[in-house]
C-alpha cells in the first residue's frame, strides 16, 4: 500500500514537472478603462404643464434608459426647484443623485444633468492560434476590465468610491478574534 502511494506520488510529480516552464511570460498591460462625462443642461421659467412635459422629456433623454446612473445639480428657485426635484423623484431619480446649489427666492431653475459613461478597452481577438509557452501576448484581464465598465451603474466608482469609508482593520479584525476563543472555550 505504502509502496503504491509513493510511486503514485513519484509519478505525480514528474508530470507535473513536465508541465512548467521557467522561460519568462511577456503580458501585453491592459489599456485603462476611460470614464466620461456628459452634461447637459435644462433652463425652465415656470413649471406649467408643458414645462413639465419638457423636463420629464429632458431627464428621460439625459438618462438614455439609465435613471440610476443620471446625476442632477439643481439651482435657482426654490419653488422651481422643489418641482423639478419631485419630477424627478416621481420619473425614478433616487435622492442621492439629485443636488441642490445656489437655492434663490425667485427666477428660473437650471437643471444640470450628467451622466458618466465608462469606455472599456477594446480586447484583441482570441481567435488565433493556440498559445504555447514561448508567445502568450494576449492581455490578461481584458475581457474582465471590460465587463466591469459594461456593468458598474456610476463609473465614478472605478477611479474612487467614495460610498465606502476606510476602516479599522482591528475592529473587524475583533469578530473573528471572539469565535476562536468561543471556538476554543468549547473544545476544551
């Protein structure tokens, strides 16, 4: 029995010593992932019915089917500016995207939106011949990077997330710290 492992083991191993190579792999660095922003602008003297009209047909264009990922700064008028933010929440515009500037007791109300596009990197094709161990020219994480920019709904998160504070690594390190010693406490 003993005897069998071992020349198992053996075996295993000059298989796969075969299989590695110390000849260096050249990787192609990915291109970055592009963020841009488009802005655009709305300026409304009352908000009348065919005003409304105009600003919901506004948002729904500004937003291209993306009402979470549109960013509105609102300023001018209060009394303009409370319609405009409840138009906008009405139409699916979460609060936290809506921002109030430069609030004024009378005048238009100037509606600003933006949205962040990402533009992923464009990935060579794989349709080539098979790799071996001394051309590997492909980019790795192309295909990653690109679905990552395809699906994150702000791009503003991939340069910086703002949404998730830095934190003690002591304190979260405590939870895991407490089982062992329960853990621990049990055993014994």
């Amino acid at each position: 029995m003993t005897l069998r492992i071992v020349v198992l083991l053996i075996t295993l191993t000059a298989s796969v010593s075969g299989c590695t190579s110390t000849a260096p792999i050249y990787v192609e660095p990915s291109a970055p992932i592009l963020i841009q922003q488009e802005t655009t602008v709305l300026i409304l003297e009352s908000l009348r019915a065919s005003e409304r009209q105009r600003l919901r047909v506004f948002l729904k264009k500004a937003s291209r089917g993306r009402r979470d990922a549109l960013h509105l700064l609102i300023s001018g008028s209060f009394r303009l500016s409370a319609e405009a933010v409840h138009q906008a929440r009405q139409m699916g515009i979460d609060a936290y995207n809506i921002h109030l500037l430069d609030q004024q007791d009378a005048g238009a109300v100037r509606i600003e939106a933006i949205v962040y596009h990402a533009r992923p990197p464009v990935c060579p094709s794989h349709s080539g011949p098979l790799l071996n161990d001394k051309s590997f020219e492909q980019p790795l994480g192309c295909s990653t990077q690109r679905n990552l920019a395809v699906m994150v709904n702000d791009p503003r998160d991939l340069l910086d997330n703002n949404a998730v504070k830095p934190s003690d690594g002591e304190r979260a390190a405590r939870p895991v710290a407490t089982y062992r010693t329960f853990a621990a406490g049990k055993g014994g």
